[in-house]
C-alpha cells in the first residue's frame, strides 16, 4: 500500500500543486490588505458614515439633479436634523459607556414643556422657567443613571421604564394640551428663540443648528482632550479594567447620565424653536431617531468606540435620505425602510470591524 500521500503536510502538498506558491503569496497579500482595512476603520470609526454620506449626495444629485443642492434645501435639511443631532450628542455619551438611553425624547419633551408651562400658564419669569426646565432634564438623567448605578439593572430597562414614566408626566403636567405659538411669543419669546435664523443668501441658519454645533464642540472637547473623556472610553471598553484602573465608575456614570440629560433639555429648547409652540405630542420617535443617528455614525453599541463627529455624519445621512427620497417623489414609507437598511448595514459594519480588531 502505498502511503506516500498520506504522510505529506499541507507544506509539501503546495509545493506539489502547480503555480501554489503564487496562490499562496496572493492570499496573503488579501489578507493583508483586509487587515489594514480593518485598522484602519477601527482606529477612524467616521471613515465609514463619511464616505456613506459623499456617495448618498452623489446618488441623489444625479437622480434629482441641481433641487437637492438648493441653498434652500440644504439649509431645510440640516434644520430638520438640528433636533435628532442634538439627542444624538446625548445618546453617543450613553452608548459610549456601553449603554442604551430609550428615554431621551421623553426627557426633551417633558423639560419643555416645565420650561413652557411655568413661564406662560403659571406666569413664572423665564429667567427662572428655563432654567428649571434644565434642572428638569438634569433629574431624569440623574434618575437614570443612579438605577444603572445603584440597582445595577441594564440601561435598556431603566430607560425603558423611565421613558414611560417621564412620558406619564408629560401627559399630566400638560394636560394633554398644547400652547400655541401665538401664546408663547407674547408671554415667554425668549423660548422661540433657537427658531430664528441667519439669512445666507437663499439658505437660512438656525440658532438651533448653531446651539447644536455649538453643543457638538464642547462634548468633542470634553471627549477628547480631559480625562472625564478618557474615563468615558474606558468604562465603554472594559468597566473591569477601568475599576481596576482607579476610575470611579458609579460616580462616573451618573455624570454621563447626567449631562445627557442637560443636552435633552437643550433639545427641548431647541424643539420650542423649531415648532414655536409647545406641544406633549411632538418629538414622539426622537428617542429611535437618535440611536440611528448615534449607530449609522459609526458608534459601537458595545461601547467604548465612536465620535461626535460620526453622529453628526449619521444625523445628516438620515436627512440626505429623507430629503432626497422625498424629492425624488417616493411615499414616505420608503423613507423608513431606507433608513431601517442603513441601520441594519451600520450594526453589521461595527460587528465586523469589531470581532477583526479583538
């Protein structure tokens, strides 16, 4: 019986197989180059939204043509994305520590409508009005993140719960009722005033886009050049470790939570501008609107990698999709189902940049 065959290893079967030896020299210069790729997109997370958006207003300028770069509707576009940028800006902070915040649109609304209410129905000066409507944004996040903390439960419970208590507040407190634009401008002006905008030729600039941008910076700052940012990071990364490290997790935690909670406060002045009145039922989806912003921007759900910059990039692929498909005359369903896509694209990318760079 002859055995040669069988006592020969993978080695000596390549060298055996004709032209192997480039085969080989082929896969490695793949893998290579996949692995680069991988490092690369691993250590820039906004390499990934960047290019999506450049090639999403490249699609969209040539099926609708020279509509989509309208000054106007590039303006209406980076307006309709002020508010789910700036929820953005709050959920990338929770989603950072590895966590999840379903209730920041909760949060937004209800710091509305005590900022609204307190100054137009209960005559409260708004000097005194926004800013307990800040405060009011600041005790739900403080809330949240004491029973993430404290009680040790999942942030996906908590805010799960949460949402819907702040929500049961909104309800209440407002009664169900909205108040106009007309009776907040004569009463509370101040509170409409992230609605005025900049003329720049035919485009308009909000103060809100401004204040969103503005808030953008501060927290790439706060991110990226303090250690409150780097203990941010490591507790997404590794809580273990970061405990180990020395890092007061709890405390933390409920920092994060909290400053969250001011910039959906921040928001919900923004939306009072937005709209110019103050309404229970506005902002309803603003709580998924921004996970999506937070995901499609390049931020892992795992915590511990992503940027500001990436949610911006994601909030303005949303609105790039929306207004372009609008304009391209498909039914606002599509709408969704492109974005529900990018979502589940987004997801996918950040698994497998993420099992390549472990």
């Amino acid at each position: 019986m002859n055995t040669t065959n069988e006592t020969r290893g993978p080695a000596e079967f390549e060298k055996v197989l004709p032209g192997s030896e480039d085969a080989v020299v082929f896969e490695e210069d793949r893998a290579t180059v996949l692995r680069r790729v991988h490092h690369f997109l691993h250590a820039y997370p906004t390499a990934v939204p960047f290019i999506v958006l450049l090639f999403t207003i490249g699609v969209f300028s040539a099926i609708v043509g020279d509509r989509f770069f309208a000054p106007f509707n590039l303006s209406l576009v980076l307006q309709q994305v002020t508010i789910i940028g700036t929820l953005g800006i709050a959920q990338t902070l929770i989603i950072l520590t590895a966590g999840i915040d379903l209730s920041v649109g909760a949060i937004m609304i209800l710091s509305s409508i005590v900022m609204g209410r307190l100054a137009v129905v209960s005559g409260v000066p708004v000097g005194i009005a926004f800013p307990l409507g800040l405060a009011t944004g600041m005790a739900c996040g403080y809330l949240n993140g004491l029973l993430v903390t404290r009680l040790k439960l999942p942030p996906f419970i908590v805010t799960l719960g949460t949402w819907s208590i702040f929500g049961a507040l909104v309800l209440f407190y407002s009664k169900s009722q909205s108040l106009r634009q007309q009776e907040v401008e004569a009463v509370a002006s101040f509170l409409q005033w992230t609605g005025n905008a900049i003329p720049i030729g035919a485009a308009r600039l909000t103060f809100g886009s401004i204040v969103m941008l503005l808030l953008a910076a501060l927290v790439w700052y706060m991110l990226n050049r303090t250690a409150f940012g780097r203990h941010i990071y490591a507790i997404g990364d590794d809580p273990d470790a970061a405990r180990l490290a020395g890092i007061n997790t709890s405390r933390t935690l409920i920092a994060v939570y909290v400053i969250a909670g001011l910039i959906c406060a921040i928001g919900g002045w923004i939306l009072i501008g937005r709209i110019g009145a103050i309404s229970p039922n506005s902002g309803f989806n603003a709580n998924l609107d921004s996970i999506t912003a937070v995901v499609i921007g390049g931020t892992s759900l795992f915590g511990g990698r992503g940027s500001i910059v990436g949610t911006l990039i994601g909030a303005l692929i949303v609105g790039v999709f929306r207004s372009g498909l609008a304009l391209a005359g498909l039914d606002a369903l599509w709408q969704e189902f492109a974005v529900g896509v990018l979502i589940i694209v987004a997801v996918a990318s950040d698994q497998w940049i993420r099992r390549i760079s472990l």
